[in-house]
C-alpha cells in the first residue's frame, strides 16, 4: 500500500467534494447536523480556491481530504473526511502530518469537531491537539505548529533561551533534545538568565538535578539530566527543595519520559547537520508546545 498526500486547489474539487460527502455520511446522525453534508462542488471549489486543501491517495486512489482556511495567525481544518473503506490505515494521521508541514509562519492548527463524536475528539487529542474552547454542541482544539530557529553561535542559543523564558511561568516543563553538544545547556543557561535565577546553570550530569531559586519572587529553575534516570517519576525520590508546581523544569534528555511530569510541556529539538565537506551548519532549534497549556 502507497499512502500520499498532497496541496490541491480548485481543480480538484469534485474529488474533494466526493470524499467530503461520503465520508460525513457515514457519520452517525447529528442534530443539527452537518454543515458539510450541505457543501456542493462549486462551494468546494471556491474554498479551494481561496485556501488550498489536501487530498490523501492509497494505491492512487483518493481516499482522504480537508480544507484549509486561515484565521489570523490559525489555519482551521475544515471538512475533514476518510471514506469509510480507508479508515484506520494511517491516513487520517498522514493528512495531519502534511498540514503541519504546510503552513510554516502560522501559530496554530485548529479544528471544530462535535461533542456528539468522542471518539473523534480522542483522534484530535492522539494528535496533539487540546481544547481552546467548547461552545455547545462544538468543541474547538488546536494544536501549536513548531517554531524554528536557526542559531549559529552560542551566544545566539542563550539568547533564543532568554526570548523564550519570557513565555514561561510557574509549573511549566521544558523537554530538550539533541546530541551531545548541541546546546542544551547553553539554551538552558539562557532561560536562567530570563528567568533572574540564582547560581550559574551548568550540566547536571553528576548531579541529576539542580534548583536555581529566583531572585525576583518568580519561578524557581529545576534542571535536570534524565539520562541517567529509569523514569521521570524517580524525581520524587530526589528530595528537592521546591515543588515542580511552583518551578519552570527543564529536562535533558528527557524525550518519552516527560509525559509523566505534566500533559502540557514544550520540546525544544537542537539538531546540526553535517554537510558534504564535513562541516557542520548552523544549529537548527524547533520549539513546539504540546497540550493545553500551548493551545492558544
């Protein structure tokens, strides 16, 4: 099986609008119901038009699509449909994918979908989408889109730490990636220095953990190295001398492990490529917010 996913416009809406109506005619029966079922070829097209969409194809077979529609610094997900037949062989999830990829400069992915059908509320939330808002019978989630950054020295990776402790608050989680020397802590001691926290940020690798108090009554520092650690629950075990619900936490190496700390935190990726000639290129930081306290 050959799953793809491409940007369609008007030309295709007569595809688009096929999938759309089947697939929300299988849907169970709502009231009101939906506003898709009422969609013809030709508003389809001037929608696809106007914003574009995604068509997913099986074999060359289209089996998948929605709609975009930008709203300030969000693209909605509109109509968006797998015929029956295809559904749970990854295409949904492909289709997110490529609008991820889609739309670099906006803020956020956002999608309406019905309080009626928690099953597909759970796909959105599978996918890193949270509610932002609930107006009966509608729940709204969104889903931020990763920022990138390109940061060629380490005086610019303190400073991306600097900008970014200025989004922070109380009990938020940061989870940083990347090879050994990429940054991690330099981006670290960056969000201590945004932070006014007390002690120079270093690596806590012979210590696992170290607390940097604020200097301002703001949040405390939590740095920790889970390299070495079985699991983040094993924190509780450090007698350290501040809640995490008062601290901003950072953690190194801390990738599928986090999820046991808090469901909102934000990633922050490093990555340096090499090139043909063996030299390294600049540092490429993406910093992406998951769950509910990121939605909006």
């Amino acid at each position: 099986m050959t799953l793809s996913v491409r940007r369609v416009g008007h030309e295709s809406a007569a595809v688009v609008h096929h999938i759309v109506h089947e697939a929300f005619a299988s849907r169970p029966a709502l009231h009101p119901p939906a506003d898709a079922l009422g969609e013809t070829v030709e508003s389809i097209g001037t929608r696809l038009a106007l914003n574009g969409g995604l068509v997913a194809r099986v074999d060359d077979e289209p089996v998948g699509a929605l709609l975009f529609d930008p709203v300030g610094d969000s693209v909605y997900l509109r109509r968006f449909g797998v015929l029956p037949a295809a559904q749970g062989h990854g295409v949904a999830a492909a289709m997110v994918a490529a609008a991820v990829e889609a739309w670099p400069g906006k803020a956020r992915l956002s999608v309406v979908a019905r309080e009626e059908l928690p099953a597909t509320v759970a796909f959105w939330q599978r996918r890193g989408f949270a509610q932002a808002d609930r107006r009966h019978p509608y729940v709204e989630l969104s889903r931020p889109l990763p920022r990138s950054f390109d940061v060629p020295t380490a005086e610019d990776m303190r400073a991306l730490g600097v900008r970014i402790a200025g989004e922070l608050r109380a009990g938020d989680l940061l989870v940083l990636s990347g090879g050994l020397g990429a940054g991690k802590t330099t981006f670290t001691q960056g969000l201590g220095e945004g932070l006014q926290v007390r002690g120079g940020v270093t690596s806590p690798t012979f210590v696992i953990a170290r607390v940097h108090p604020s200097l301002v009554g703001g949040p405390d520092l939590v740095h920790v190295d889970a390299y070495r650690l079985g699991g983040l629950d094993e924190l509780d075990d450090l007698d350290l001398d501040t809640s995490l619900d008062e601290a901003v936490t950072v953690v190194e190496w801390g990738e599928g492990m986090a999820e046991s700390l808090s469901d909102s935190r934000l990633e922050v990726r490093i990555a340096r490529a090499e090139t043909a000639d063996g030299e390294l290129d600049p540092r490429q930081v993406e910093v992406l917010g998951i769950g509910t306290r990121w939605a909006n």
